[in-house]
C-alpha cells in the first residue's frame, strides 16, 4: 500500500506544496500587488484630478499612502522570506520560480535514542 510508503508520502507533499504554491500563493501575492499598485494609482489620479477641492486632495493623499504601505509590507515580507530561507540554508525552495523539492525522509532508530 502506497500509503506507508515513506518515499511516497515526501513525493506527494512535495507535489502538493507546489501545487498550493502556484495556484493559490503565487496567483494570491500577484493579485495583492496589483490591488496595492491600483489603489495607489487611483490616489494619484484623485489627487491630481481635484485641484479644488481640498477633501479630495486628503483623501488621494491617503490613497497614495495606503498603496505604498501595502506595496511595502508585500516587499518586505517577500525579502524576509527569502533571508530566512538563506540564512538556515535551507535549499530546494525557489519562490520565485515556485517549486518546491524536499529531501526524501528517512527516519532512523538511532535519530531518535541518542
């Protein structure tokens, strides 16, 4: 039964990481940054769009602001990431190409009694 295999289980978590890697992360974090860019560029267009009226001005001010927090704080937690993974040397995970390969678990008597 494939069920207990120890090989097979790693190979169809690999499998499902970059199955939820590349159709619900990485299609979520592009969405995020296009909604954060809009907003911003929408607070852009009312800011400049009315000169008179003062509210207006504020209010696309706040537009601008929110966006460039939102863009900023995607950055920053995308550059976190990627120092984490670097730091722990962990290897065979590629956001930015969105696979994912894990070592082949192989649990040993002797990992678990010293």
């Amino acid at each position: 039964m494939h069920l207990f295999n120890v090989a097979y289980a790693s190979e169809s978590l690999d499998q499902f990481i970059v199955k939820v890697d590349n159709l619900i992360i990485n299609p979520l974090i592009v969405l995020l940054f296009a909604l954060a860019l809009a907003y911003f560029l929408w607070g852009i267009f009312e800011f400049l769009s009315n000169t008179d009226n003062e509210e207006k001005r504020t209010s696309g001010k706040k537009h601008m602001l929110f966006g460039i927090i939102g863009i900023t704080v995607m950055m920053a937690v995308w550059t976190l990431l990627n120092i984490v993974l670097n730091t722990l040397g962990v290897t065979g995970i590629n956001p930015e190409q969105g696979t994912v390969h894990l070592n082949n678990y192989n649990p040993s008597p002797s990992n678990f009694f010293h």
